[in-house]
C-alpha cells in the first residue's frame, strides 16, 4: 500500500513540474519578446532598418498572440523598415519591388490588427491612422495607383 502510494504521489509531483515548467517557458518567451521589441525599437531609432525587422519578427516568432500594444506596433514598424529601405537605400529595381511589397503586406496587417476590436482599442487608433496614410501614399507616390 505504502510503494502504491509513493509512486501516486511522485506522479502527481511530476505533473504539477510539467505544469510549472510550462508556464515558466510561457513566461520567458515573452519576456524575450518584450527584449526583442526594446532591441527593435532602438534599432528603428538609430536607423538600422533590417535589424529592426529582424528584432520584430523575433518579437513575433515568439508571441504571436500577445499584447497587442506590442504586435500591433511591430507589424507596423516591420512596414515602415521596409518603406525606409526602399526610399533611403540604392537597390536594384527587383530589390526595391521585393522592399515595397513587403512594407503594403505589413502595414495591412497592421491596419488590420489595429481594427480589430479589443483591449487598447484607443491607444492602438495612431497605427491604424498611420498604416492608412502609408499605404495612401505608397499607391499615391510610388504605384500611381491612388
């Protein structure tokens, strides 16, 4: 009786371990996505556009679903990288075709996200006025196709 008991006890220690571990890497996946999204930021800031897209995705690979004060700004940041790239750099014209499309597919998603309804609704309004400008004049501007 005592060794049936034992071996309950130990499995239900195990379970309640795995449940813990799970939160626990929950957990640091996020807050390596929050470290991401500081890095992603900085580098934006500093002008270093294709470290920042890679810092977003990072943010995005790793919390998806998370705060939206959070994946609404990167996809918004991942669009505006891109614009940057294309206006700022010298590429071919295949390389700044492949620029552009990417900054339309990430804004639009932005301005997606930021539509849709939920929590924060007021403090996501900005992306979605900016995704909207963007996007206006990437059809204005650079596809004249307004």
């Amino acid at each position: 009786m005592k060794v049936h008991l034992r071996r309950i006890v130990g499995l239900m220690f195990i379970l309640v371990m795995v449940i813990v571990l799970g939160a626990c890497t929950e957990w640091v996946s996020i807050l390596k996505a929050r470290q991401a999204f500081q890095n992603a930021n900085g580098a934006y800031g500093t002008k270093e556009y294709q470290t920042a897209i890679e810092e977003y995705e990072r943010v995005l690979e790793l919390d998806p679903d998370g705060d939206r004060r959070v994946v609404v700004p990167a996809y918004f940041y991942i669009g505006s990288s891109h614009h940057l790239i294309f206006t700022t750099s010298r590429l071919d014209r295949e390389e700044r075709e492949k620029q552009i499309d990417e900054a339309i597919k990430y804004y639009e998603i932005a301005l997606e996200k930021a539509s849709e309804d939920g929590p924060f609704q007021e403090q996501l309004g900005p992306y979605k006025q900016y995704a909207s400008e963007q996007l206006a004049a990437i059809y204005r501007d650079i596809r004249d196709d307004f």
